[in-house]
C-alpha cells in the first residue's frame, strides 16, 4: 500500500470517528419564481451563474401572471429554505417581500435574500427608498431606461406636441408612471393623452385593447408611448399590429415590444438584464455580502433601435442624425 493512499485512509477513519466522513460540498439552492416563462433574462441570469463557477440547483416556479398562485409558493420557498430567491417582474417581487410600509412577515420573505429582474422602477413600485441601498433583504436590475431619457429619446426622433399613452393604471407603478410622465411632457410643453384597457370593474380586459388604441387614434398623437405593462406583454403583436393599422407610431421600452413590430425605442437585452441580475446574486452567494449593501442598478447601456419595416409601413423615415447611433432592425 502507498504512504499517500495509507494517509486518506487515516484521514478518512479520524473523520468518521469525529462524526461521519466528510461531506462534499452542496450546490447553491435558487428558487426562481416567474411571471411569464420563456424570457431571455431567466436564462441569463443562469449563465451568469454558471459562468461564475457556482455549483447551482434551481427550482423554478411561474405564475404565468396569475398573483394568486404566490402565497403558495411563499410557503414553498419556507418549506425549502433556499439560499436565494429569483423573482421576475414588480408583480412577482411585490407579492414575495411586500412593499415598503406594507411588510407582515407572515406574508412575505423577510429573512432570505431576494434579487430581481425586470423591475422597470423599483421605487414607484415601493420596494426600495433607495437605490443604493433597498435597506431590506432586495436588490436587482433594472430593465427600463429613465423616463426623461426615453422622452429624450421620442424627442430626437421627431418633435412632439401631442404624445399618447398605452397604460394600465390597475397597477400601482403605472399610475406612478402616469404621474410623473405628465409631469415631464407639461414642463415640455407637449399634450398627453392616455388610454386604457380597463372593464368597469377596473381590471384590464383585452377585449378593450382595440377601443384603447382606436381611442389613441383618435386624439391624432404624433408618436404612441407603451411602457413596459405586464398586461401587455403576451398581446405585444396584436398591440403594434393595431398601431400600424391606425397609422400610430409607437415608442416601446422593452425588446419584445420592437420584435413584434414597434416602431422605435430604447431598450436592453434582456439577457443582459438576467446576467446583471446573476452578477448581483453571486455576490450574495459566493462574496457573502447582504443584499442591502448591494446597490439597485440598471444596464449603463441601452440601445435605439428603429423597425424598418413598421417605418416603411407608416411612412415616417428617421432623420440622418439618428442613422449615426440608430440600429437599423430588418427583422
């Protein structure tokens, strides 16, 4: 027998006789919990992850939009007690730690770390007083540029007297959008006209997603803004393709607004978004650091694209200055 293999047999029984032979190390438990699955930033978030070396078992759970499905997945994440929790999208988040003002520990998780993606404004929702620190068991990334930026952004495409909204004030985030969107556009000089797709019971009903758009239509905007909406997002097409029909060009926040036949905006990948998310929850898992020292954070990049197709079929060409910085997207 060899010195070495005779020392791991010594080593192996001096560990048994002090409780048992030594243990491997267990992979990090994630527990994600989805809104819709099938974006980009979930499967970013776990290259990120994996791409940092970390030994990670996920359990994923999605909602599919339906809040009520969260209290019994808050009893799961309990029961299992994982390392870290997932959460996408301000709905999903408010659900899992409550709003500021608003938390019961019987409800939420209060003692696990918890990051995000997909929040487009973390303060509004009032899950943080800060970005710099949620002062809480919270952090994430961000997936929406500034309101100010995307105006800007409208305003160097075309000037703006009159700008319509697409939105859904059942959520307390839009209605915050809402408000501060007003605000920009009066100092700006512009007029906003909004619709919405909401029932009289005020719950959005997509069978009143073509009276919003005919009613936009009828205020003649030049340009439509349509923010990132939960709502919205599994009829993006049937949005933009009423647009196109209209003759209403649309400014969109997020990526699968563009895909689907937006006519311009100023939008992160959504992988990328994941990936930033990833990044934040190796710092909790790997450095041991607190999510409240962990600062809320958006991509420092964002891309205006243009659809050239919706172009062509509404007619309204960019202006030179924007085909220096401007992706061209053919689709």
């Amino acid at each position: 027998m060899s010195r070495s293999r005779l020392h791991g047999m010594l080593a192996l029984a001096v560990a048994v006789l002090l409780g048992g032979a030594p243990a491997a190390s267990e992979p990090y438990r994630v527990f994600m919990v989805l809104h819709r699955s099938g974006t980009e930033t979930d499967q970013g978030f776990k290259d990120y992850l994996f791409s940092a070396g970390l030994d990670v078992e996920f359990t994923v759970r999605n909602i599919d939009g339906d809040a009520t499905k969260l209290p019994a997945i808050i009893e799961e994440i309990r029961a299992r007690r994982p390392d870290l929790v997932y959460a996408q999208s301000t709905l999903v988040t408010e659900g899992i730690v409550g709003r500021l003002g608003e938390v019961d520990p019987a409800r939420h998780i209060t003692d696990l770390p918890v990051v995000f993606s997909m929040v487009s404004d973390p303060l509004s929702a009032g899950l943080a007083s800060s970005l710099e620190s949620s002062g809480r068991n919270l952090t994430g990334a961000v997936h929406v540029a500034s309101l100010p930026v995307q105006l800007k952004a409208m305003q160097s495409f075309m000037p703006l007297k009159r700008l319509g909204l697409a939105y859904n004030p059942s959520e307390l985030s839009q209605r915050i959008m809402f408000e501060k969107l007003s605000q920009l556009t009066a100092q700006a000089g512009i007029e906003l006209v909004a619709a919405h797709p909401l029932d009289p019971d005020g719950k959005p009903d997509p069978a009143r997603l073509t009276a919003m758009m005919a009613k936009l239509a009828a205020h003649k905007p030049d340009l439509v803004y349509v923010p990132p909406v939960n709502f919205f997002a599994p009829y993006s097409k049937f949005l933009m393709d009423e647009a196109i029909q209209r003759g209403l060009p649309t400014f969109c926040a997020i990526q699968v607004q563009l895909d689907t036949g937006g006519m311009m905006g100023l939008v992160a990948p959504f992988y990328n978004v994941g990936s930033l998310a990833g990044y934040k929850a190796t710092q909790i898992l790997r450095d041991r650091r607190a999510p409240s020292e962990i600062p809320i954070e958006t991509l420092s990049r964002f891309s205006f694209e243009v659809d050239m197709p919706t172009v062509h079929a509404l007619g309204l060409y960019p202006p030179m200055h924007i085909l220096r910085y401007a992706r061209m997207r053919e689709r």
